[in-house]
C-alpha cells in the first residue's frame, strides 16, 4: 500500500494482547451452549443439519424428508461435522452451534489481519474488537445461520483485495477461498460482490490499476473455481429438477422477477437501519472518511473499505427478501474505516463515546438484575408482571451456576472499566466489555426465561402426547419449514405436504380463532396449542373421521 501507516503511541504489550484475546473468546463462547435451537432461523437451520445426520445425505439439503434448495450446505456440513463429533458430549443442536462460533472466529481472524495489513500491527485488535462490538453482530454470532459463513468468506475476500498490490499469490488464493465459501454458504452473491468490487477499485482509484492486481483477480477466479463447480455439478448429476430448482427457482428467476416489480421503500432499509446495525462502528468511520475526504485519491488504504461499503449497499439493497441479518457483510468494510479513525479519534469525541457505553451497559445490567431478582421473588412490580405474562408459565429457579457466572462477570466488568488505561482504544475496549457483560447475563440468568418462549420443545411435547399411538400420516397446512423440522427433532413427526387430503392426521398453523378451520363432519380437533408466550402462532391437530 502507498499510505505510510501511523506509528500507534500505545502498542499492545503481551499481557494486553492476551487479556484482549480472552475477552474475545468470552463473547465468542457465551451462548452457543445450552439452550434449544430458537426460532425462526435457527429452527430451520438445524432442521437441515439434523437431516444430513439422520440420513447421511450430504449432497441434496432436505428438511423433514424434503429436499430444501434455498442455499449450497456448506454451512450445514460444517454443524453436522461438529454435531456428529461432540455429540457424546453435547446435545446435537448445541454441538451444531459451535460451527457459528468457528465462523465468527475465522472473521474476526482475517478482519484483524486485514487491519493489521492495512492501517499497522496494532490495528488488528482494533478491527477485530469493533466488529465484535457491533450491536447487529451480538445475537447473530451465535446462531446457526448460514450468513455467518457467507461473512466469513468476504473477510477472506477483504483480506485478499488488502494484499493484491503485493502478494499475487497469496492475495489470489484468500480472495478465491473467500468467494467459494460465500458461495457454497449462500449462492451467487459472493461472486456478485467480488466482480463488482474487483471492477469499481480500478475504475475509480489510479492505485489499483497495476499489473499485480490483475494477476491477483486470475489466481483467485481459478483458486474458486471448485467451490462454484464441484457441488452444482454433483447436484445435477444426482437431479437436474433439483438443480434448476436451486439455480432458478430461488436464485436466478427470484431475482428476475424482483426486478421485473421495481424496488420499493424496503430499498432503503439498510440505509435507515445500519446507523444502529453497525454501531459503534459507524459514526467512526463516517468521521474517517470526513476527515480523509481531501486525500482519498491518495489514500488505498482507505479506497478499499469504502468501495466494499458502497458495492455491498447497492448489491444488497436491491435483492429479495431484505432483513437485517443480511447486512453482517456490510460491517466488515465499515469497521475497517472504524478502525483506521482510531488514530484521528479527538480525545473529547473518545471520552464521550467512553462515558456513553459506560453509562448505557451499567444502566441495562442494573434492569437485568432487578428484572431477574423480580421475576425470582414475584415481588409483583409492574416489570415483573409484564414479564410473567409475556412467557405465560415460566416458573423461575435460582440456579448456583448461572447465578455465580453473573456476579464473577459483573465484578469482573467493574475492575476492567476502572483500570483500563487511557489510549485512543479505551472506549472500543469498555464498550465490548460492555456488550459481553451485557450478553452473559442473558445466557446466564435470562436464559431460561428466554428459552422457554423461543424453544419448540415444551409444544411439540404436548402434541405428541395427545396424537394417537396409530396413524397413517400427518399432513399440514401453512406449517413453516422450522416448525416441521422441530416436530421433526422433538417429536419424530414427519409432517407431510398432502394437498388431497389422504392423511388421517392434520397439523393446521394460523392466528386463534373460534370457529373450526375445516369441515366438523369429517375431522374432529383433537388437540389445540402453542409456544408459551407465542399469540401469532397457533396450532390445532385434527384427526379424520370415519
């Protein structure tokens, strides 16, 4: 790179580095242990893991026995791995979990790599630290979810495009890598990114129209190229409908015909929305980029996230099924320009943001441990009420446990905040400290209470228990491709698509209502439920009369 990275007057020492690396593995490992797999994402995530271990076919996706072409397995292999391996140990749905772990930890490897490349040594940790700090990857990086893959993959890609002026090879080969497991996480939008990305750099910046740049995009279309080939091939060598099932059905022709109806307001979701998502990454690196506004031409350093920022919000911005876990790309190019303001962080600015999440994660520690000693002593106070009736039987139990990973958490959080020294780091620091104090006491004291309402197990338990011991089949209707795979888990109930009605059986999902959903001479209710908490879904199991 051109730009001369600053010197950082307060390089991280060893002991620092290691406290820091703790700090990460701690936010890191909360939570992906312990509790059922949750709805809605998760639900249909392990649905597909738990088909690969029950049926041992890694090659077609299928939930509850039907095959489910909405994204290539590379992520449901990775959980099936880690479930097949840990499950002495581990329930499978936990053991599946840590494979998001082991993606999140491969980002957090190659962005602080790429801040290291790009800004100095010491910028790594500062990478790595804000992207973890970022509100919109708090829950998301611990869950099953594909899109922790695809994210994965495009630090790869960054870390590579980082390299491409120096290094052929090397550079090549990660932003390949990168593009082959974005796509066998997600499909084609990271070989969208990547031709994109590799096209704007050279078009707008002098700086990256040089020979080695272009050799580096050769290596790497020819490193990826048995990541797009090799899955798509066997698929459609194992089944041609399955194939143009994936390519065109949830690929190629759903694009199409989003783009046929023009965009609408959902267009602008991320712009309203990324504010938040990627704080407090974002007021960072909008300042980097102010203050750097005058020398950008100069600045590759700086060309690369902004470009990877621009790319990623118009590509994203303008494709189906718009949701905010869908922009955990876009916060790998915004905590690289996060990073880099470190430096031109003015003291008053750092203070403030400081004293800002300082103040915000001891007011919210303090709620939830009033809410949780509440919720414990049913000292009926209006929070304590609304609790109770927002998980309708939920019966609180003090656990030693939890109970003493708390407290060790939130004396350990006070001794950080008051003996963090003063650097231009202070405030990322406090505030993952922060986070993950915030995030322990949710998967220590809170997690039953969230459990209880996000889990399938205690309303498929009851289903099973009223169905009769002999039936032909269950058929369904609006049933969602979670709730079959948790009936499926839970149950070993095999809900089927049955549009003619030959099953004796049927599982009916939709709002309460009192009247009967079909015809009373010829299918009897038998059983009526739903997740504790839950008044959007409800349930009712009718069996053929006659």
């Amino acid at each position: 790179m051109y730009f001369i990275k600053p010197t950082d007057p307060h390089p991280i020492t060893p002991a620092k580095a290691t406290l820091l690396g703790l700090l990460c593995l701690i936010w890191l490992s909360t939570g992906l242990v312990g509790h059922d797999p949750w709805k809605p994402d998760e639900a249909t995530s392990f649905g597909l893991i738990y088909s690969i271990l029950q049926s041992g076919d890694w090659l077609v996706p299928t939930l509850a026995g039907e095959p489910f072409m909405d994204k290539p397995p590379l992520y449901y292999w990775t959980a099936a791995l880690f479930a097949k391996l840990l499950t002495p140990l581990l329930p499978p749905h936990d053991g599946a979990r840590l494979a998001s772990g082991f993606y999140t930890a491969l980002t957090m490897l190659f962005i602080g790599l790429t801040g290291r490349k790009l800004y100095g040594e010491n910028r790594g940790w500062a990478a790595a630290i804000i992207l973890i700090g970022c509100l919109g990857m708090l829950v998301r990086a611990h869950q099953m979810i594909t899109d922790l893959t695809l994210l994965a993959g495009c630090a790869m890609m960054l870390y590579g495009f980082a390299q491409s002026q120096e290094r052929v090879m090397r550079a090549g080969i990660w932003i390949g890598t990168g593009m082959g497991i974005g796509f066998m996480s997600k499909g084609f939008i990271a070989p969208v990114l990547f031709v994109f990305i590799a096209l704007s750099l050279p078009a707008l910046f002098q700086n990256w129209r040089q020979r080695n740049y272009w050799h580096s995009l050769g290596v790497a279309v020819l490193c990826a190229l048995p990541w797009l080939g090799v899955w798509p091939l066997l698929l459609y060598q194992h089944s041609p409908r399955l194939f143009t099932d994936w390519v065109w059905t949830h690929n190629v022709g759903n694009w199409l015909d989003y783009a046929k109806n023009l965009p609408g307001k959902e267009s602008f979701y991320y712009l309203k929305n990324l504010p938040w998502l990627a704080w407090p990454a974002f007021p960072l690196a909008v300042w980097a980029v102010w203050q750097s506004r005058k020398r950008m031409a100069q600045r590759d350093d700086l060309q690369l996230p902004l470009v990877c920022f621009a790319v990623m919000l118009v590509t994203l911005s303008f494709v189906p099924n718009i949701k905010e876990v869908f922009a955990l790309p876009m916060l790998l190019p915004l905590v690289l320009l996060a990073a880099s303001s470190l430096s031109m962080l003015k003291r008053g600015a750092a203070n403030a943001l400081d004293w800002f999440g300082l103040m915000t994660f001891a007011l919210l520690a303090i709620m939830m441990w009033w809410g949780w000693a509440g919720l414990l002593l049913d000292n009926h106070a209006k929070i304590t009420i609304w609790l109770k009736d927002y998980q309708p039987g939920f019966e609180p139990e003090f656990q030693t446990m939890p109970f003493a990973a708390a407290i060790i958490a939130t004396v350990l959080w006070l001794v950080l905040v008051w003996r963090v020294g003063r650097s231009m780091r202070r405030a990322v620091v406090n505030w993952l400290a922060g986070i993950t104090l915030i995030w322990i006491l949710a998967m220590t004291l809170w997690l039953p209470w969230l459990d209880s309402g996000k889990s399938y197990r205690n309303m498929v338990s009851s289903l099973k228990h009223a169905m009769p011991q002999q039936y032909r089949c269950v058929g369904y209707d609006y049933l969602g491709e979670g709730q079959r795979a948790m009936l499926d888990y839970f149950g070993n109930i095999f809900a089927r698509h049955d549009p003619k009605h030959r099953c004796d059986l049927r599982l009916i999902q939709g709002e309460r209502l009192s009247k009967p959903l079909l015809d009373a001479t010829r299918w009897e209710k038998i059983w009526e439920g739903s997740r504790r908490g839950d008044k959007s879904e409800h349930y009712r199991l009718y069996r053929k009369v006659g």
